[in-house]
C-alpha cells in the first residue's frame, strides 16, 4: 500500500483506510530486478494507495505483541541512522548491512557494487549472523565461567545464548533468505554439538536448503536462493581441497574460486559479471566485515541500550564508507570492470 497521508504509521499498527486496489504486475526483463517474481515469492495478491478522499481512516489498535517488536525496533534503528550527520550512501549502506533495509540504496550505487563483484556485501548476510552468534557464544561462556558450580548442569547455556542473539538478529534484520539459511545451519551445528554428534557443513548446507523450500517453495523462482546457497555450497566445496595449506593461500585460492564461480551466475542473473571482483573483495570483505559491520551491530546495540556513545560509534563505522565509494566511483569512470552478457 502507498501512504502519502499525516499520520504516522509504526509496524503492527491497525488502521483502517478506504484504498484503491489493483492486480500486482511489475516488469521481467532478462538482466534487472523481476518484480513479478517479488510478488509471487512475498505472497502480495494486490498493490494499491489510500485514498486521500476517504472519510474512513481511524487506527484500531497499536501494536502490543512481542512479534511486532523486531520490527519497531528495526523502524527506530532506522530513523536514528538518519538523524546522525552522515552521507547519504554511507547511511544507506549502514541501514542495508545492519537492519537490512536496502531500500536507501540509489541504483547508481547498486551498480557501483555490482561493477566491482561486492553487491552481496550490501546484505545482511550469513558471516553477520556468525558474528552475532559467536558474541552470544562468548557472553554465555563467560557467564557458564562465573557459575562454576553448575557447570555441568548448564553446559548448553553458550549454544543456547549464541542461538537466542543469533535468532534476534534475524528477526531485527527482516528474516530475509540468507539469515534464514545461517540460522537453520547454526541449529545444526549447536544441537549437534549438545548431543555429542558431528555436524557436517554439506549436510546443514542440504537441510537449509529443505526447510526454505518447504516454509518459502517459489524461493527457488528468485536468484537470492541460488546465489545464497550456490556461494556457500562453493566454499565447501573449496575447504575440502584446502586442508593443509596455510592461511593466506587459503584466503588467495577461495577468493579466487568464489570469483570464478559467481561469474555465470552473475551473467545469468543480472546480465554480466565483474572482472576485478577477487582483487575488490580481498579489500572489502575485511574492510566491511571486520570494521564497519561489527561497529555498525555494536552502535545498534548501543543505541537500544540508551547509550550516548552510539553517535560515536555511527561516525567510525561511516568513515570507510565515505572514503571508498568516490574512489570507486573515479576508477569506475577510468576503466570498466563489468563485463556485460547480451
């Protein structure tokens, strides 16, 4: 629904509004965004706007249950990311890679992203669930170290902390695919962890893959399921012919791979593929995912906590941000390193 009315709508809010409703149809042209596919994955049956006309339009109940709050406080990270003092594209990168809301992202700078292979770091991803997983994980061991005496009663207290942040942070960052598969994956790994078994990461990879399918079956239909489960199925894959090596030949051979293997599926999905994708990656991955995410994730925390020092934290994860998007933007212009597939 389109609203362009006064009043200020928070999710979980009841209203009821005279709306003017018509059949979703959107454009499916080989190479850009299928937004009919979106439709038919999200289970939008009808698109429409509110009348301004109208003489209904009163709010019939304000959101008061706990399965709305992921997403109040998703709206309240959001306009807090607004009112710091920062760029427009580092604010609309901070809001895709922390709460997940791309929708900021001007398509100019999807395409600079995409010039360069690193459009999938504009996504809340598998690594950023890790991450908030391994914080619980230690914050549960930590507390299991101060409760020494009943250790061995409250030994799942770590897994059980790991899952808890991690399945909050999903919730917060919207549940999209890839969250959904790092979730099922890390249920894999913790449980089989509780009950001494083994937990192989092919065999998480395929039990992921089964309950998307069954809880989402047109997930299928969209490229995020197949460049989402395609990636990491690839660096399985790589681990099996890694063992033994040291780590920066490990890191030099998966950037490699990964460049390889996402360069048809790019062609497939979105028309062409990049050239410079590994060199960009080796400089941005670490960059994002050890920088900027986890001061982005510590700024959100900080701020729901009513902590003054998220302000701070805003700025020093938006300062990569401001530095790397005008010098990609000159070297873009310089040469090109998208190769496109007519």
């Amino acid at each position: 629904m389109s609203y362009y009315g006064e009043q200020t709508i928070a999710p979980g809010d009841e209203w009821q509004f005279e709306v003017k409703l018509k059949k979703p149809w959107g454009l499916a042209n080989p190479g850009v965004f299928n937004l009919q596919a979106w439709f038919a994955q999200n289970g939008v049956d009808a698109v429409g706007s509110v009348r301004e006309s109208g003489k209904t339009q009163q709010r019939l109940a304000q959101a008061v249950n706990i399965w709305s709050l992921p997403d109040r406080l998703r709206q309240k990270i959001n306009e807090h990311i607004g009112e710091q003092p920062l760029t427009a594209e580092s604010a609309a990168i901070l809001r895709a890679v922390t709460v997940a809301d791309g929708s900021g992202i001007e398509p100019k700078l999807w395409f600079l992203f995409q010039q360069f292979g690193l459009s999938h770091l504009l996504v809340v991803s598998g690594t950023h669930v890790t991450m908030v997983a391994a914080a619980g994980f230690i914050l549960g061991a930590v507390c299991l170290r101060l409760l020494a005496p009943l250790s061995s009663r409250l030994r799942w207290l770590p897994g059980a902390a790991a899952i808890l942040s991690a399945c909050f942070y999903g919730a917060l960052a919207g549940l999209t695919l890839p969250v959904q598969r790092a979730l099922c994956m890390l249920f894999c790994f913790v449980l089989a962890g509780l009950v001494g078994r083994r937990s192989g990461a092919a065999n998480s990879l395929l039990l992921a893959a089964s309950v998307v399918l069954v809880l989402t079956p047109l997930a299928a239909v969209g490229s995020g399921f197949w460049l989402s489960f395609g990636a990491v199925g690839a660096l399985v894959w790589c681990a099996l012919w890694q063992r033994g090596l040291g780590g920066g030949m490990r890191l030099l051979q998966t950037q490699a791979a990964m460049s390889l293997f996402m360069l048809p599926l790019g062609a497939l999905f979105f028309g062409g593929g990049s050239m410079i994708a590994m060199l960009a990656n080796l400089l941005m991955i670490p960059l994002l995912g050890w920088v900027v995410v986890p001061l982005a994730l510590l700024a959100a925390v900080c701020f729901l906590g009513g902590w003054d020092v998220a302000a701070v934290l805003w700025q020093l994860a938006a300062w990569p941000l401001d530095k790397v998007p005008p010098f990609a933007h000159e070297l873009s212009g310089v040469a090109s390193e998208w190769l496109p597939c007519r």
